[in-house]
C-alpha cells in the first residue's frame, strides 16, 4: 500500500519536473543542466563513510539499485542552506534513481521525457560553465566533492550536454554493461 502511494508521488514529481523543464526560459535550462551535471560525480558513499582510510566511490551517475535511500533529504538540506541549484540538481538525480531501482513500476517513459524535456532548448552552456564553475569549486573540497568522480568533463559537457543522459537511457551504454557485471561479481562472492 505505502509503495504504491509512494510509486504514484514520485510519477507526479517526474510529471511536475517535466512540465517545469517544458516552461522554463533557455538560460536557465543551461544553468539547470549545468548543476544536474556538478551533481552526478557526487560520491553518495562520502555521506555515510565510517572509515576515512578505505574509501568506496559510488557516484550519483551509477544510479545504483536503492541509492535514492542515500540520496533522500539532500535536495531539502541544499534547500537549507539556501544553494536551491543544487537542491533542483538533487531532487532531479533522486528521481532518476528511483525510476532504475524500481524498472518495473513504469517509470522508464516517464524519465526519459523528463530528461529529454532538460536537454531540449537550452541556451549556451559554455556561458554558465565559465561563469558558475570558478564559484562552486573554489576549494580542494568542492573539486573533490563535484568533479573527481564525475566521468563527463566540463568540455564534454559543453561539447555536447546530451553526454549526462543516464546510462539506463541509452541503449548499449558502456557503463550499463560495467555495472551489470560487477553486480555478477558482486552476487557469486556472497553466494
């Protein structure tokens, strides 16, 4: 019962999302695109690491199976804080990870015009990279925390910023594949 309500408020967020990407002015379409990807290299294993020496890289951008539990309330402390790019940014990723933790709930259509709906009619991105970038990474920790881990470079970005679409989107993904088999791997070594 409590899924099928949660599964009903998550389709009516990605809907609200869309309509919201549709209605939104060129400029800050790019300047969403440009924090949904600062975001995606966010190593969600950083937020409950116990142990500094062994460090586990599990990146918003892997949109691993149950990786929205890591991610729920991230968008409302960015919120908090008063960074709402970011906050957007987090609730974006936070339902992309709940449509490839649940593939059988109907989510895929749905995501993917969401997604498509971001990267359509956007205005220069090189103009928010060259402008926000400097900002948001001015220390050894905010590179850390944005760009160490992302696996789509700020040129890349600006070359062509369709390169962030989620791996579970486009068919014969190279990413898909790598996850896929570490989840084999994964699964033989516990038995």
């Amino acid at each position: 019962m409590f899924m099928a309500f949660a599964h009903r408020s998550a389709k009516k967020s990605i809907k609200k999302n869309t309509e919201w990407y549709n209605n939104m002015s060129p400029d800050h379409k790019a300047g969403s695109i440009f924090f949904i990807w600062l975001m995606r290299g966010f190593n969600l294993a950083s937020l409950n690491s116990m142990n500094s020496e062994i460090e586990l890289v599990i990146p918003i951008y892997y949109y691993k199976k149950g990786a929205e539990s890591a991610m729920s309330g991230m968008d409302k402390d960015f919120k908090n804080t008063g960074n709402i790019p970011l906050s957007n940014a987090c609730n974006h990723h936070y339902l992309t990870c709940i449509a490839s933790s649940y593939p059988d709930q109907g989510y895929f259509g749905l995501i993917k015009g969401m997604w498509d709906a971001l990267l359509s009619d956007y205005s220069d991105i090189q103009e928010v990279v060259d402008e926000i970038l400097p900002q948001v990474t001015s220390t050894d920790y905010q590179k850390k925390q944005f760009l160490e881990y992302n696996d789509v470079t700020q040129d890349e970005l600006i070359k062509n910023p369709r390169s962030i679409m989620p791996h579970f989107l486009v068919p014969g993904h190279p990413l898909s594949h790598k996850l896929l088999e570490e989840e084999k791997i994964g699964k033989s070594l516990v038995g």
